[in-house]
C-alpha cells in the first residue's frame, strides 16, 4: 500500500465487495466518513483506479460554497458521457430523476463518486436520496463521501 493509506486494506475490501454485489445487480451505497484530512478522497481514488476496465466510473465533487451550484456535482460527473442524465440536467428538473436511474441502468457496473456531500446543495442531495431506494436491481455502486462533524442536526444529509 502506499504510504498515504495505511490501514485501509478493509476499508478497500469493503468497496470490493459492494461492487461486486452492484455487478450482480444489487446495487448499493458505500459512505465513507472522516474528519477533513483523514484520507476519504485518498481511499475512494485509489479504490477507483484499481477498478477493471469494465466499469464504468462518474465522479462529481461537491464544494463548499455559500450558494452551492444546483446539481453541480451530477453535472461534473456525467459531462461528456452524453447519457441519459447529461441531457436531462440540461432539461427541466423533473426529467433529472428518472434520467439519473437510467445512466446507471447500463450492462457495465457503474460507481458514482461524489465527494464531500456535506456541501452538496438541496437538489443533488434530491437526486441521490432517489437513487438510493431504487439501486437494487441495478449494477451500480454510490461512494459518498462526507465529513461527520458537519452534519449536525437538521441538515439535509441527515435524512
């Protein structure tokens, strides 16, 4: 392991093993919590450049920003895929939905990565919320990854 992630053999292995059950069509969700510096973005990268060449990867970064942009992180994510939730976020907001379950309905798995979802603005965290109840059937893994210590009582990442 490099030196930046020591210990996180398991951690690694527990992503492994969620994406093998979104390959089987058990899709699912792989939070990854930690104080700012302890090495979520670190794992998740190295996790995503072991992947095959099969699967399909999206990665969006969520900002800490006073006004964060509406779907900022789905858009960075998707961009030049010309899928199904390309074209929807250029739409209206309803069409983003349905169009997120279709871009990760797809014979390859994909894993969307958003980081730091802490910051992530109302609407994306919407569009996330949806996915989650409707990831099984799918061969699709969510890695989010977000800082406990601000999510205190009441913020949208809580529900």
């Amino acid at each position: 392991m490099p030196a930046g992630l020591l210990e996180r053999r398991d951690d690694l292995r527990v992503l492994r093993a969620a994406l093998d059950r979104a390959r089987s069509g058990n899709g699912g969700a792989a939070l990854v919590a930690g104080e700012a510096g302890i090495g979520k973005t670190s794992l998740v990268r190295r996790f995503v450049a072991e992947l095959p060449g099969d699967v399909r990867v999206l990665v969006g970064v969520c900002d800490d920003l006073l006004a964060p942009r509406a779907l900022g992180p789905l858009q960075e994510a998707v961009a030049g895929t010309a899928g199904p939730l390309e074209r929807a976020l250029g739409g209206g907001p309803e069409a983003v939905f349905d169009a997120a379950v279709a871009q990760l309905r797809s014979p390859r798995p994909t894993v969307l990565v958003l980081d730091d979802v802490q910051w992530a603005d109302d609407a994306t965290l919407d569009v996330l919320r949806y996915l989650a109840r409707r990831l099984d059937g799918l061969p699709a893994l969510l890695v989010l990854t977000y800082r406990p210590e601000a999510v205190v009582p009441g913020h949208a990442l809580e529900r």
